[in-house]
C-alpha cells in the first residue's frame, strides 16, 4: 500500500521546504497542492476571466496539469491572493482535490503539503504533520526571504497579508485549515526547518 505523508499548516509556516526534504530522504513523490489552487488563479488571470465565477474557475481547475506546476511561475503575491479566492469555491476543489487524490497513490509513498491534506484529501494518510508558526514569526521569514533575494519588503504589510490570508483559510465554510485529529503538532516559532525534519523523521521512522 501507498504510504502517504500529509503536511497542513498555515502560509510561511516552513512546510514546503520540510516537505521537499521529507520527499527526496524518503525517495517519495511531492505534491505542493498550493500550486494547483495557483495554477487554476493564473490561468483565469491570464485569460482575464473574472475570479468569481465558479463554473468558469471549475473548468480551469479540470484542466489543470500536475506535471507542469512550477513554483517558480506561479508564487508571486498577486497569485496566491487570487488563488485563496478561488479555493473558497467547493466545485473548484472538488476538482482539484480529486487530482490531488490521484496523486497520492503513487508507489511507493508520497508527500502532499496543503491545508487539508489529513482533513479532506488523505484522512487515511498513515503520518500527519500540522506545522505551524506565530503569524510575526512567518511574516518575518517571509520579510528576510524576499530581503535575501534582493527584494524589497514592508514588514508590517507582510505582516497583516499573513492574517489575512490565515482568516481566509480557517474562517472558509468548505475545508477550513486545521489541523486533523490525529494530526502531530509541530510549532516551529522556535525551531530552525531542520530541527523539524529531525522531529518529523522520528514520527514517520515510528510508523513506515
Ligand atoms: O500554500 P500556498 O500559498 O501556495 O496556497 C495558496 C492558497 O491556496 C492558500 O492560501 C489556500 O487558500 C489555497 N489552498 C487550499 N488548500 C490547499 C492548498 C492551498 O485551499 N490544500
């Protein structure tokens, strides 16, 4: 049987880079679910079709690739903005959480990271991480992030992007973000990504 790994959390709290490196130490397939919800935003961006129309945003979800997601065209801020939109619409993830499912029966294991991967996607997933931080803490990473590339930043406005985007994802009525029931908490306020691997490596090594 597939072993899948389900890593939720709020954004910027530190679980794409843990799960990148829970996927290749485990020789496991990864699936950023966020860059789906992305890829359906950009489309219909760039198709300059409005964001509030369910049935054409269904449509693009449909015809979403999960081979052709690439991080790198698709994490500017305008996009994630437009993709918590969409990700309000059930039909628009009923047909990504579908794809997404799909996925994650690829032998012999893989990783999915989103905001209800143990909740919706994979509830029989047999290890679930809830990874967090405090929202000054993720818009700080966020803020140094973009200063280490060469960008500029506000932090204050990075700062209440973060709890708006938490207020979108957790107050939404279709899949809110939270952690499952049998989700292992991992805050990581105080902890550097690779002291959460470490703890993350301990919980999966109990159970593959
Ligand atoms: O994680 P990322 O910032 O790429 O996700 C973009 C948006 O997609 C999130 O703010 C959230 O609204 C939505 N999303 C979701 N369910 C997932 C993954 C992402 O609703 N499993």
């Amino acid at each position: 049987m597939t072993f899948i790994i389900a890593i939720d959390g709020p954004a910027a709290a530190g679980k794409g880079t843990l799960s990148r490196k829970i996927a290749d130490t485990y020789g496991f397939h990864h699936l950023d679910t966020g860059l789906t919800y992305r890829a359906t935003a950009k489309a219909l961006l760039d198709a300059g079709l409005p964001l509030d129309d369910e049935a054409v945003a269904e449509k693009m979800a449909c015809e979403v690739d999960l081979a052709g997601l690439d991080r790198s065209v698709l994490a500017q801020h305008h996009i994630g903005e437009a993709a918590s939109k969409i990700a309000v619409m059930p039909s628009v993830r009923r047909a990504l959480v579908e794809a997404q499912r799909a996925f994650s029966n690829r032998e012999p294991g893989t990783v999915l990271d989103g905001r209800d991967i143990g909740t919706v996607v994979c509830p029989q997933a047999q290890v679930k991480l809830y990874v967090t931080a405090s929202p000054d803490v993720r818009a700080r990473r966020r803020h140094d992030e973009i200063i280490a590339n060469g960008g500029s930043a506000d932090y204050e406005a990075i700062f209440e992007d973060v709890k708006k985007r938490d207020e979108r994802d957790m107050g939404r009525a279709d899949s809110p973000l939270k952690p499952a029931d049998d989700a292992h908490l991992l805050d990581t306020s105080e902890m550097s990504i690779e002291a959460a691997f470490q703890a993350a490596k301990i919980l999966i090594d109990a159970v593959l």
